[in-house]
C-alpha cells in the first residue's frame, strides 16, 4: 500500500519572467532532481497505466523523454522518440505546427509503430498543445492507438488540454496550474 | 541469475552517409525501440553500478536522458539534466568546446549539485569526446566526484573515450564499434 500522497507542486519552481517577460515557467528540474520527487512522479504515472495493455511510449523531445523512459522500463514496453526535424537518421515523417511566430516541425520514424501498437504518449507540459496535436497526427498516421497523451504539469488557461480532448485524446496531468 | 546475454550490436542499426557522406551512423532507436533491448541495455547499466553510492545521474541533451533517467529511477538517485545553452530557466554555468565547425554550449543549473554529489554521468555515444569533456568541467566546479562516465556506444577511432580518460574520466560503454 501506498502511504505516501504526492504533491508534485511541492518540488516544482517558478521561475518568473522566462523565458520572456510576464511569463511563470514551471521548472521540473527541482523535480528531478529530488530522488524522492523524481521516484514518486514515476511511480504515480506507472501506477496509472499499469495492466492497460500499453506496448509503447512515445516520448517528445526532450524533457518527454525524461518522464517517459522510465515508465517505458517499467511497463515493459519499447520506446519510440518523436524529435525536432533533422535528429532522427533513419527514413522520418514529419509535422509541422504554427508557433506564436513561426513554425516547427516534428519527426519520427516510419517504421517506429504499426497499427497494432498501443501508444502512451509522454510529455512534461501541457501548455497549447501544439506539439502534442502533431504527435497524435504523426502516431495516427500508423493507424496506432494512443491510451492517453499525459504529462507532469498542465496549464489549462492555455488552452491546450481542451483542444487536445476536443481532437479525441484522453489527456491527464499530474498536475495543473490555473489562473496563477 | 541472469541468463541472457546481451548484445547491443543485435539491436543497433546502421544508417549510412547520415548526417553526412561517408559516416556510418550507429541507431539506438531500434535498440530503445525493442522492449526486451531496452529492458536489457538499462539493466546492464543497473547492475554495473548498483551499490556505488551514486546518488545523482548527470544526463545529457537529449539521447543521454532516454538512458539515464531510467538509471537514476533503478538506482535511486536524482537526475539533473545537462542542457544545449538556453533551455534550463534558472541561474546556470556554461562550457563552451569546439565543434568541427564552430562551437557549442553547454549548461547546468547553479544549484544542480553539491561538493557531496557522487555523479554517474551518462550519454548514449561517446564520438569525440567534446560534450562529454565539456560535461566533466561543469560538474568539476562544484567539486563533485564523477564515478564514471558511461554510454552505451564507444567508437574509439574518433578518440573521444582516450581523450576522456586522460582528462582523468573511468569511461564505459556498453559495446564499441572500431575500424568499421
């Protein structure tokens, strides 16, 4: 039994006006770098999806696959990294999104899934949902099933979560911060 | 008892001329793209350096944390990621080292680690050596002790594991790929 209620709003910090001005970037390198903290985020999420069938997490570049890599150990699934254009060597297929200015562009492999695989998709933020959108689009396109797209921190007054629902995904986050 | 002999090389694939004519590019992402490889190449890792009182892994952007944070999980440490310059929020210190073409940067946070910390420093590739040697001066000024620096491919004809080893390093790797 679990006795331990884990907070993770407790290890995480704000830091204020980064990267720009007005801006209160959660930091989860307190996070990590708490062994408890780190130990009792992973175990939260693990216990989530343990005995769900799920044969593969999809990390995102970079602290995605912070979180994700060891849930991939633990639930006895492969790994597959979803990165920024021009990382990854093998043949890719890519998607591009709108930033506030400009565009990005994300890639995986094409013989990374099949329509067999039973995705878990992992992040650590949850902000406009812009590069998780494309991650769906890109696992979609191997007829692929995503059990859930979960990250530690969600900002819902960006807006992100909700577009994500409305795409389908069932999302969930450790935690979220909310007119803060 | 552990009975399964593992072989990196059995999963790694080879990419030719990528990112450029002439290099053979070594794939971890059939290796992380295979449950049993992952499990395997994690566990090997694990079992190297359980009971070495290592209490933080220093993972670097962005294959080093694929790999170590699931180490820093199995072996109960912090993880504390070693940043391309600009994406860590709060105070940190920088090393920049020569690329073939340039430079780069590399950063930590200020508050990172303590003289105390006993440091499993981790990468996926060690190539020539230059992220991992900047890596050794970063976690050098806060007069922490580096235990060993482990990958889980060597490719000794670029010299960068030598290179380290004079800079004072133990280096590891999980497997090498030499005159090929």
């Amino acid at each position: 039994m679990r006795t331990t209620t884990f907070d993770p709003k407790a290890y995480i910090r704000t830091v204020p006006n980064w990267p720009i001005e007005g801006v209160q970037f959660r930091d989860i390198t307190t996070l990590l770098g708490d062994k408890e903290g780190f130990r009792l985020m992973i175990d939260a999420l693990a216990d989530r999806y343990r005995g769900l069938d799920i044969d593969t997490i999809v990390g995102l570049d970079a602290r995605g696959f912070i979180i994700g890599a060891p849930l991939a150990y633990l639930l006895d699934c492969k790994f597959v990294p979803i990165r920024k254009k021009g990382k990854l060597p093998f043949e890719t297929i890519g998607e591009t999104y709108e930033l506030e200015y400009g565009q990005a562009t994300v890639e995986m492999h094409t013989d990374a899934l099949s329509k067999e695989s039973k995705v878990l998709l992992v992040d650590d933020l949850i902000a406009t949902g812009g590069t998780l959108l494309a991650a769906q689009k890109l696992i979609a396109s191997f007829d692929a099933e995503i059990v859930e797209a979960c990250a530690v921190i969600d900002l819902p007054d960006l807006g992100g979560s909700n577009k994500l629902r409305e795409a389908g995904l069932k999302v969930y986050a450790l935690c979220e911060y909310e007119g803060e």
